[in-house]
C-alpha cells in the first residue's frame, strides 16, 4: 500500500485550521497536506522501514543532547510549512533559538514552522518489496516544498537505488551512493550519519 492522495479542491479548500481539525477527529489515521491542498494519507511501514527511521533519529537524538542547539522531531510531527503545506517529515530538527520564538501554543499545535533540516526515508510499506507504485517523484515534490519554505539541509534517503539526495538552500540537489558518511555540515555541527 502506498500513500493515497485526495484532490478535494473540487468540494472544499482545506485550510492549516481545517486539516489541523480533521487530524484531531482521525488520530489514527496519518495524513499530511500539500501546498497545494491535496490531502495525502500515510500508510503505516514495516518492520525494516520503521527500524531505519528509528535509528536516524535515535542518532540525531545523541547528537542534539550534546550539543544542546535545538530540538529534534520523530514522523508524528506535523509541521505547518510557511509554503503552505502541512508536512510530516520521518526525522527533523529545529534550530533552538528558532524553536523559542514560537508561542507556547503554537507548539503544542503543528508548529507553524519549517525544520532546519530533515530526513526523509523512501520505505517500503508494510515491507513490501519496492513497486512501481512507490514512486520516489512525490518525495522528491516534498523535499522541493521544504526547500521553499525555509529548509536548510535535507537527506532524502533511498534504500531501494542504493542513494542519498542532499538538498540545500539555493543549490542543486547532490545524489551520493550507499554506503557514505553524511555531515549535517553547518547546520548541523559535527553530526556524521552512517548509512550503509
């Protein structure tokens, strides 16, 4: 099963408010929101793919205790995109001083905010073997919509073609082979993931 995504804009335009209220009513049920109003429903993952994007976060976790420079975000986070999409990304990390600013109520919403840096992991639902239907493309989209909100650094990691693209502010997308040390570089200082 991959991730179903609804045009609704003939009936309705959902808003940040509207699709925040629709997650509330359907807590069992992932969904995200593109900029351009499509709802997307997000299928569960597998063993393997969920093993994964624990232990990205369980390192950008260590990392971030360390150091101290700000606050790290597992796959339940909804982060309300100044681009205008309401976004789940697998692993995240905000700036502290950027968390700060926000008041005590948006951050117990979904922080009107876009991450510093996230990890975003191309899995196999349910660990299903890769498919036509799990198209990279959309991630790709996503990345872009982070990128246009404010994104300093983002890993989109793809077990499937052994790769890893690198997005940062204002330049092309680098694609890596597996295995590689990624840095967080600047913004994230001395950070190195392992990805085999």
């Amino acid at each position: 099963m991959t991730a179903i995504t609804l045009n609704l804009e003939s009936l309705i335009t959902l808003t940040h408010d509207q699709f925040y209220q629709l997650c509330m009513d359907n807590k069992d049920v992932a969904m995200e929101r593109s900029r351009s109003g499509e709802l997307i429903i997000m299928p569960p993952v597998g063993g393997e793919s969920g093993e994964k994007e624990a232990d990205y976060i369980i390192d950008l976790g260590i990392w971030n205790r360390r150091t101290g420079l700000g606050k790290v975000f597992s796959s339940s986070t909804v982060f309300k995109l100044p681009g205008g999409g309401d976004r789940s990304p697998d692993a995240a990390w905000i700036r502290q001083d950027r968390w700060d600013a926000l008041s005590a109520d948006e951050k117990k919403r979904f922080p009107p905010i876009c991450p510093d840096f996230v990890i975003e992991l191309r899995w196999s639902p349910t660990g299903l073997r890769p498919s036509e239907s799990d198209r990279l493309k959309p991630l790709q989209e996503k990345m872009q919509e982070y990128l246009g909100s404010g994104l300093r650094l983002g890993w989109l990691i793809n077990p499937q073609d052994r790769t890893v693209e690198i997005y940062r502010t204002g330049q092309a997308v680098e694609v890596v082979q597996l295995p590689a040390t990624l840095s967080g570089e600047d913004v994230l200082p001395d950070f190195l993931l392992e990805i085999v």
